[in-house]
C-alpha cells in the first residue's frame, strides 16, 4: 500500500516496447537505474511501468537496440496537477482537504479497550479521560505509562495493563486478576433452612441439629439444621451454643408449567424493499439526524439496522468522520395457522427452555410430565417437572434470642 502511493505522488508512466530486442532494452534500463515494475508481454510488445525520471533514460536505451518506444499511459499526482493546473480553486480545495487530513492526525479519534470482563468499557474510558487520553485528545507529548499507573490505581482488579497509541487508535490491553476468594464465614451463628418446597430425600449433616428427616414435607423457609446445639454431660443438658450450621440437604421438588399455545399467529416475511437514509456522524455529532427513526418512512412494519463506516487512513489512522446508513426494511405479517401437531412441539420446546434457563446445573431431572388440552382456538399446556437439587440455604440467627 505505502509503495503504491510513493508511485502515485511521484508518477508513473506506462511504456510499450516493440522491437526484436526488446529483452536486451529492459536489461540495459535496469542496469542503468532505471525502475521497472508491472512488466507483460503482449503480442509483439513488453509493457511496463517506469517513473517519469527513468523514462528520459529510455531514449538511449531505445537508440541502441533499435525498439521503438510508445508511452501507453500516464498516472500519478503530478499529471492530475497538470491536467487542473488552470483549476486553481481546485487544487486549492484539494491542498485543504489534504492539510486537514494532516491535522486530525495529530489528535487521538478512537479508544479502544480489550480484555476486560469484570470492570466495564465506560469505566476505563472515563479514567482515562481523567489523565488526558480521549477522543480528541493531541497525541503528541501524551505519555501511556501515567494512564498505565492511573488504571493500575483506580482499578486494584487489574493485574497488567498497557497502552498503545498507534497513528489516531489508542488500544487499552487489560488483563484482570482472578477474582478473590472471600474467606468463608464460618463464626456467624446460622441455620440452614430451606429455600423452596420440597420433599427430604436425602440430609447430611456436618454442623449443627437437624430437624427434619427423609421423607419430611417442608416449605420455604422452614429450619433443615439448627444452629442450636445442646451441651451434655451425664446429668443432662446443662447448656445450649450456637453454631454456624452446615448440611447438605437434598430435596424432591416440583416445577409446574401453565401456558396456552394459540393456533393462530402472524408470521413475519420481509418483502424484499429497503429505504436507506444516509447520514454523518462528525466527532460524534449526528449531522443528519440518522440515528433518530424517520417517520417518514412509508412502511408500517419494518425492521431498522444503522450500518457505520468510519473513515480513515488505514486500520491505525481512523478519523472522527462516520458515514451512517440506516436500512428500514419492510417485512409482511402473514396470517399462519398452526396445527394441534405444531403446537405440541412448540409447547415442549418451551418447557425445555423454561427449564434450561431456571434449573440450576447442579439439578437432576428425575420425571417429566406434560398434558395437553385442545381447544377450538388454542393448545392448553400444564407440565409437571420432577427434579432433585440441594434445598438447603444458610441463614444468621440472633442468638440471643
């Protein structure tokens, strides 16, 4: 890419040679320092590409192995200069937009953030705009290891962090550290107790009195394991300590699921026609309001994507220039009917995802049980999901009561 554009600013000129020796001319041009490059045969000729200063060598090089020479054509800045030379506004419109150009790359245009999970985007943005690096910002004489030091302070979670300013993107590189372990409680007086309804099936007891047994009905918040414990000794109960109960209680526990399936619904289609509404985006200012839904758009249902391109000077050079495109495409509600087959499976696929997103991945489904009810205009729903998970929770009591 670099070496297209040094060709583009200094000019190129595309020769054909024709001529017996043509073989013996492009040896001789290179021995003389003269650049070559996109070289072909074509018929009875060899096309190449020279600069203009190697293309006044190729006179010699013509009159000594008697080819002829012809100029093809001709590329490069210094040709359109010559062919708008008498455009003066032009040149100087173009003179600007690249004098422009050249500034906004002194100024950073583009933050970005990497490997951070625990600590949010906004966060590291906003401390680093505290220590002077922002969109906007000048680059030059911003240091990276005063932000380095700052995030390191602000943020105790991160275990090494390191900025690069490359061109106008400043990339934050973040790994965080593990998170700590909180050290377990176990002095706090507490009982265990039971955290939905269920049926014992099974208690195992490491700390404490347990007060219910296998087969026992409990319901939420009802006492598994005591924290009281009784002191004995040959005479009897002499004393009651309070302790930090810990079991392992498991339960057998029902989960019911009521809902109805319509047969009828609206089945959405795209029709296929698109509205585009254009916009810009200048340092993050909505110039032509593409961001704002456009009521005049002459669609009732559509779908509304904005595509963004920023420009740029290649992949470090980003600019604060966004061209936005906002895509409102149609789509059609077609009145569907399902069947009583259809419904049955769409209602079972519901219930499997009910289960996937509530169930624990500790939990054992033991027995699964759906009942269907048809009706004219829909498919009634009631399962019955048996499983067996641990019951119990940890909850702190006042011992002095």
């Amino acid at each position: 890419m670099l070496t297209n554009l040094t060709n583009y600013i200094k000019g190129s000129v595309r020769v054909s040679v024709s001529g017996f020796a043509a073989e013996r001319f492009l040896n001789i041009a290179v021995r003389r320092g003269v650049r070559v490059w996109d070289v072909r045969h074509t018929g009875g000729a060899v096309e190449m590409n020279v600069t203009i200063k190697g293309f006044r060598l190729l006179r010699d090089c013509a009159r000594k192995t008697g080819c002829r020479v012809k100029i093809s054509g001709k590329n490069g800045l210094p040709f359109t200069l010559h062919r708008y030379r008498k455009r003066k506004l032009l040149i100087g419109g173009f003179v600007f937009f690249l004098a422009a150009v050249y500034m906004l790359t002194n100024f950073i245009w583009l933050v970005d953030v990497e490997g951070n999970n625990m600590i949010t985007r906004d966060a590291v943005i906003s401390a680093c705009k505290a220590q002077g690096l922002y969109v906007g910002a000048f680059k030059y004489g911003l240091s990276e290891k005063p932000v380095e030091q700052a995030l390191k302070k602000d943020f105790p979670d991160i275990a090494w962090v390191n900025v690069l300013i490359t061109g106008t993107r400043a990339t934050v590189l973040i790994s965080e550290s593990p998170p700590k372990q909180e050290p377990a409680d176990n002095e706090t007086p507490c009982d265990v107790v039971a955290k939905c309804d269920g049926l014992i099936e099974s208690i195992a007891t490491s700390i404490g009195t347990p007060r219910v047994k296998k087969q026992d009905v409990v319901q939420k918040g009802d006492v598994l394991v005591s924290s009281a414990v009784d002191i004995a000794d040959e005479s009897g109960v002499v004393g009651t300590v309070y302790t930090h109960a810990t079991a392992s209680v498991t339960a057998r526990m029902y989960l019911n699921f009521d809902f109805d399936v319509p047969y009828d619904y609206l089945k959405k289609t795209p029709t296929g026609r698109v509205a585009r509404r254009y916009g810009l985006i200048l340092m993050d200012r909505d110039i032509f309001n593409v961001k704002k839904i456009d009521t005049s758009i002459p669609y009732v249902n559509y779908d509304r994507i904005i595509i963004r391109k920023q420009l740029g000077l290649g992949e470090d050079y980003p600019l604060p220039i966004i061209f936005a495109t906002a895509e409102y495409q149609e789509f059609a509600q077609t009145p569907q009917k399902r069947t009583p087959e259809q419904a049955r499976e769409l209602a079972a696929r519901i219930v499997q995802a009910r289960l996937l997103s509530e169930l624990d991945i500790s939990a054992d489904i033991m027995d699964r049980k759906i009942d269907f009810t048809e009706y004219p205009d829909r498919l009634h729903t009631a399962a019955t999901v048996t499983i067996i998970d641990d019951i119990g929770e940890q909850k702190p009591v006042n011992a002095a009561q």
